[in-house]
C-alpha cells in the first residue's frame, strides 16, 4: 500500500521508461500513468481543439508550445479526476524543458496536489544505442519488440495482428545520437531545478530488470503506508 505518490519518471530516449511504467503499473495498481505523447495522439485523431492547434505546430514543422503541452497534461490529469492530494499518478517523460516543468509546478501546486518524487532512469549510452539497432516497431499499435531480449514470436512479424513489424526513421546510431545529446542539454536544467527541491532520484543500471527492483525500493522507502 503506498500514500499519494505524484512521480515524474524521466529517463534518454530508449533508457526503457515505457517498459518501467507498465511494471510499475503492475506492482502498484492504485498509479495511473498518462504519457504525454499518447495524450497529445489521442487529442489529434479526437480533433478537439487541443489536438487541432497541435496539428497545426505538426504540419507547419514547428514545436509545440510549453503552454500547450503543459495544459494538454493537465486536462488529462483533471479528466481521470487525480488533482487531489489523495491520488497517485505518473507522467512518463515529462517535463522537457524547463519551462514545462516551472509552468507543470505551479499549475499542480494551485491543485494542491504538487509533484512528490522525481526520478531520472540511468542507462549507459552504449547499452542504448544498441537496444535501438535491435527495436522494431508494430506502427498501428505502437507496440515495441527487441531482437535481443524482447524479440517477436516469428521474425519480422507482430505477435497479436500478425501485420509486419517496421524500423522508426530515427532508430539509427546517427540519428539517435543526436537525440541524446539534445536530452543531455535540455534535461541538466531540469534535474537542477528538481534537485534543489530535493525531490530527484537517479537509478541507474544497464538493464530493465536490473533497474527496476532499484525503481520499486525507492518508492516503497519513501512512499510505504
């Protein structure tokens, strides 16, 4: 049983936050998790009016603004009613930038129900790069598989639609390695800002079973009833 846990799970490109967030979700059913890239897909094919203005920024190329993404997670926050105190929730990969997280925290300390815990996944950039030499993507659902340690039941083909998998454009060495060094410059403000308000956590290790032990006995140290 845990008291009210409100976690921001941060973590590179590929460290394996999506993979902790279902494990989590497993070992702690009272956590609800929202991901702010599935929220803002779900507000695009809905054509709300959040997901029209996005897709505005998307076909124009351009980035979303903080305000926007904040407030889109905070619609989905207030939606499932967990803007309370008493109410546990987990952002997978957000905020990131530094703004998003200025504006997330005083939007959320209005509510009463501020951030509680904040924790970076730690994972070598080599152990990265490999896992996304060997991922591969069913596109429709999103669902992920590894040839090394997550590999589909026959090569090349979803397990549950039997539709063939894909590579992303971006799964490659060059690409990614960009998109790393991005994470490094844009998150060093951000774990900062968390560190001063004593709330950043870092778990590190090479793999996701080796991690995510670290990543339960953190939150039941803190957060046990």
């Amino acid at each position: 049983m845990l008291r009210p846990l409100r976690l921001l799970l941060l973590g590179a490109p590929g460290s394996g936050k999506g993979t902790q967030t279902s494990r989590l979700l497993k070992q702690f059913p009272t956590i609800e998790a929202f991901s702010t890239g599935d929220l803002l897909r779900r507000e695009v094919a809905a054509k709300s009016e959040i997901g029209k203005l996005a897709s505005n920024y998307i076909s124009q190329g351009k980035l979303f603004p903080d305000e926007l993404i904040v407030d889109l997670t905070i619609s989905a926050l207030s939606s499932h009613q967990v803007l309370t105190s008493d109410s546990s929730w987990l952002l997978d990969g957000f905020p990131r930038t530094l703004t998003q997280a200025k504006i997330l925290d005083q939007k959320l300390n209005s509510t009463g129900a501020p951030v509680s815990l904040v924790v970076e996944l730690d994972v070598p950039e080599s152990v990265i790069l490999e896992r996304i030499e060997n991922r591969w993507v069913h596109v429709p659902s999103g669902r992920v598989y590894n040839l090394q340690y997550n590999p589909p039941k026959v090569p090349g083909i979803d397990d549950v639609t039997g539709q063939p998998l894909a590579k992303r454009d971006d799964d490659n060495v060059e690409v990614f390695q960009k998109r790393l060094d991005t994470y490094r410059q844009t998150m060093d403000p951000i774990k900062t800002y968390y560190s001063e308000k004593g709330i950043l956590q870092t778990v590190s290790g090479e793999t996701s079973d080796i991690i995510f032990p670290k990543l339960v006995e953190l939150i039941k140290s803190k957060f046990a009833a």
